[in-house]
C-alpha cells in the first residue's frame, strides 16, 4: 500500500540521521496520513488517505 496522499499526492521523503558524532544513515520522513469517509456527489460514501495539512484545509474551505 503507497503510503501517498488522495489529493496533493506527498508521498514519503528521504533524509539523514545525524548522530551527535555526526555520522549520517538515510532515513525516511513519511507523510501525516489519515484515513477520512468523505461524501460523493451520487452520496456513496469512501474512505480516502489524506495529509493532515489537506484535511485542515478541506474543513477550512466546507
């Protein structure tokens, strides 16, 4: 299962971590997914994976 995002489509990113001798291993930095039922317009219902800062701003805009 892709841990992406329905809307935006933020998808996991890769980094370091850093130790504190400094020494670097990658690392993935994944998305504040959340899994919401949202309304269609033939007013079935499905549940979707969405990010966190796409959710504030659903409820922001409804």
């Amino acid at each position: 299962m892709a841990r992406r995002c329905a809307i935006s489509g933020k998808g996991p990113m890769s980094g370091n971590n850093v130790s504190h001798a400094k020494n670097r291993t990658k690392r993935r930095f994944l998305p504040n997914l959340r899994t919401v039922r949202i309304t269609l317009e033939d007013g079935t219902r499905k549940k979707i994976k969405i990010s966190a800062k796409e959710l504030r701003t659903l409820k922001k805009n409804s």
